[in-house]
C-alpha cells in the first residue's frame, strides 16, 4: 500500500509476522484461507512479500498446488522474482515455521493486520495535514475529510473492495436463511404497516427512502409511527434528524400519537390528569414504552449533509444505528457554492444515499412536492412533482407518496371526519428499484396526529 512518512521514524511493521505467515502457507495449504479472515494483500509492509502472497492467491484460484517450485514459477513468469526477494529468499521463509498450528496463522494474520491499520492511520493523518496546510479548504470540509478516513479504517473490513457474485450470494443467503427460519418475509426494518412490509419486505439496509407530500398531510407523523415501531416493538436504533420541529414538540407527538390521545388536548392542558383515569393510564404506558425506546433526536436548525453524516457516524459507533430519518430532505443545506438551488438538493440527495451505503442503514428522508399536482386534475402526485431536483428521483431506491382524496367541504362537515376521527389516506409507492409499486390505504387519525391501518378498529381518543 503507498505510504507518505512525514518523519525519519520507521512506520509500524511486523516483518517477522509476514515472513511467518507466508512460510505456514507454503507449509499448509489451507493456512491461506484462514489468513484471508483476517488479512488483506494490501496490508503487506514488505512489497516482496505483498507479491508473494498475490501470487499465492492466484494459484489458490487457480486450484494449484502452493509450494516452492509453483510460487518461483508464477513470480518469475511475470518478472516478479527478484522483487519477492528471489528463490533463495523463498525457500528461507518456512525456516523455524512449526507444521500444523492454526492458532499461530490466526495471531501472525492479527499482527499484520494491527500494524496495517495504524500505518493507515498515519497515512490518513498525514493526508489530513497536508490539506490543512494547502489552506485552500474550509475547517467543515477538513472536519469531514478526517472523520470519513478515519470512519473507514475504523470499520474496515476484512476483504475490502469488490467481492465475487458467490460472496455477496453466500453472504445474502445467510441472512435470508435466519429470517425464514423465523417465519419472517421482512428482511429490512419493519414499518410497522403489514402491506406496506409486503411489498417493501421492510426498509433495507443502504437504501434511499423517500416519503413525499405536499405539507400537512402527514410526512413527519408517519416518519414517526415508523420510527416508534422500529425502536419500540423491534428494539432497533433510530436515529432521527428534526430540522423543522424541536425535540420537545416531536416528544409530545411520540407520546400522543403511541397513547391514541388528543394532541390538541394534551398540549391545551385538558387531558384528564386523574390517575384512575383511562387516558392517563394509557398515557404513562406510553411514556414507560417511549422511555426506553432507542430513538435518538437531533433537533439543530440547518444541518449540512457533512454535518449530518459526522453526527450519523458517532451515534452508530456509540450507541448502534438501524434507521436514520431526515426532516425533511429541502431544510438540510449544501455545503459550498452551487450555481442555484437545484444543484444543491441534487448534492444533498447524493449525499444521502452516500450515508446509506457508507453506514450500511436505510435512511428515510421526508420531502416537500412541488405544487405541481394542485394544478392537475384528481392531484395525484408522481415522481416529477419531487420539489427542486431531479436527482431525488435518481438517488433514491423508494419513492412513497402520501396522498389524500381531494372532499368537498360539504362531504367533511357531514362525514366529520376531520372534525372527530380519521380520514382515508393512501401511500403510493411511486419507485421500488428491488419491488413492486403500488397503493397502501391507511388511516389518519388527525387527533393524534398518527396513522393507522384500514383493517384495525382505532381506538376512540
């Protein structure tokens, strides 16, 4: 791996581990592949035996033999001998290397691999520094640069890079495999919806969801209910940036939406504060579930998307992280300058979908639509009404729309529903890269601010 030395100390290396575990291959065969667990090429000090163990991974795909006479052939074939150190050195490796013992392949693999990171470290320090002193960026950008190389040594893997169909396959069956065992179809976070699950098999690691409507038809309601069932019924970490609401004000609609209490009432001061009371009996249940959810809130005004990403990065190392939620996707800022706003979303979107992958969680970002489908018979919305950019469309995996049927007033003053109770209410999957679309009808139950499926009787307030 190319390293920069800004000082005359010899960086970390373990020579003696690498010679090591280079001659209990030769030894034994199958020592490679218990080496690959832990190590890398890459994370080779000495370029010679870097080679020598690439040319011992070929001939391992090749299903050849791995001896003395295969490895000198395949080095000097391509005029690498001389650079691994030449036959004599080759030959030297497996000197006082004992037959047989897989713990000490483990512990000379774990060696390398410790000596690998902190030179990686260092290079990274080292890249950080000599941006810093180039002056040409800013301190956020620097900030970011930092976190990010050192977020990934920290989270390494063991084969970086790209991996073969049969990995991926193995790796996904495996999953897949516990989760029939369970009698599960949701391989993602489950949203609590059961159709909506069906079709999404929940929300998948590494994935952009969007939920998009025009306001107050229910975005962060629904962002919510999905976050309390997550962190409440399946104990997951959520991680939840509010750009709009406080902390407080997202408490307080947690806590009326899970008690199935009037919000208007609760905040106005005439919940019914008898403790025989039924209301404030299924409000301090509520307050004892919430309590010891998992849901983490961050609540700063006008976060940027490499804020976002920093804070993101520190709750998974700490705590753990399942499910990011972002509200909403137009209030989170760019960082730099951009000719006009719809190159900035475009870069938040990316940016996003970015976190996704890199933090290997959903992230579910909310977004405002365009008044688009206000002009257009019916209003219902599609992919092209996504406020300001393109890109979103792109970026995203899931695109969920809420949508609610245009009534006349006279039709809500005699039904009352807006009044009392709930109202009918469609989330339409307008893109699913990996599933189907389609309609999922659901109830919004205004005074709790909270969503509820059409087959359960909700509870009266």
């Amino acid at each position: 791996m190319p390293f920069a030395a800004t000082t005359d100390r010899t960086v970390p290396h373990n020579l003696e581990a690498e010679r090591a575990l280079l001659g209990s291959i030769l030894l034994d065969n199958s020592a490679l592949n218990q080496a690959l667990e832990i190590i890398a090429k890459d994370d080779f000090f000495s370029e010679g035996h870097r080679l020598t163990f690439e040319k011992m991974l070929d001939l391992s795909e090749k299903n050849r033999a791995i001896d003395l006479v295969t490895l000198s052939e395949e080095l000097a074939k391509d005029g690498l001998l001389e650079k691994s150190g030449g036959a004599a050195y080759l030959s030297s490796l497996t000197d006082g290397v004992p037959l047989g013992t897989t713990a000490a392949v483990a512990e000379y693999s774990r060696i390398i691999k410790e000596k690998s990171l902190v030179r990686r470290l260092i290079n990274a320090s080292n890249n950080v520094i000599a941006r810093c002193l180039e002056g040409t960026d800013d301190p956020e950008s620097l900030i970011d640069l930092a976190q990010s190389q050192v977020f990934d040594i920290a989270e390494q893997k063991v084969k970086s890079g790209f991996l073969t169909v049969r990995d991926v396959v193995q790796s996904s069956f495996g999953s897949i495999e516990k989760l029939l065992d369970r009698g599960s179809r949701i391989t993602g976070v489950a949203t609590g919806f059961r159709e909506l699950d069906d079709m999404t098999a929940g929300l998948q690691p590494s994935e952009l969801i969007i939920v998009a409507a025009r306001p107050s038809l229910g975005k962060t309601a629904l962002a919510l209910n999905i976050a309390a069932h997550a962190a409440i019924k399946d104990h997951k970490v959520v991680g939840m940036f509010s750009l709009e609401m406080s902390k407080e004000s997202l408490v307080i609609r947690l806590l009326c939406s899970e008690a199935e209490i009037d919000s208007h009432r609760f905040r106005t001061g005439f919940v019914d504060r008898d403790h025989e009371s039924r209301e404030w009996d299924k409000m301090t249940r509520a307050l004892g579930r919430l309590a010891e959810a998992p849901i983490h809130i961050e609540d700063m005004p006008a976060l940027s998307i490499m804020q976002i990403r920093a804070k993101a990065r520190r709750l998974k190392a700490e705590k753990g992280l399942d499910l990011l939620i972002v509200d909403y996707l137009q209030l989170v800022t760019g960082h730099g300058r951009f000719e006009n706003r719809t190159q900035e979303v475009s870069f938040i979107s990316r940016g996003l979908k970015s976190i996704a992958k890199e933090l290997h969680v959903p992230v579910l970002a909310l977004s405002q639509l365009s008044r688009a489908p206000e002009q257009r018979p019916g209003q219902r919305p599609q992919l092209s009404d996504l406020r300001e950019s393109g890109s979103i469309e792109q970026d995203s995996d899931v695109v969920i729309f809420i949508f609610r049927e245009r009534r006349s007033q006279e039709d809500e003053e005699e039904e009352g529903e807006f009044a009392r109770g709930g109202v009918e209410t469609k989330l339409i999957i307008g893109k699913q890269r990996n599933g189907p679309t389609g309609e999922i009808p659901l109830i919004f139950m205004r005074p709790w601010a909270a969503f509820r499926e059409m087959t359960r009787e909700p509870e009266e307030p």
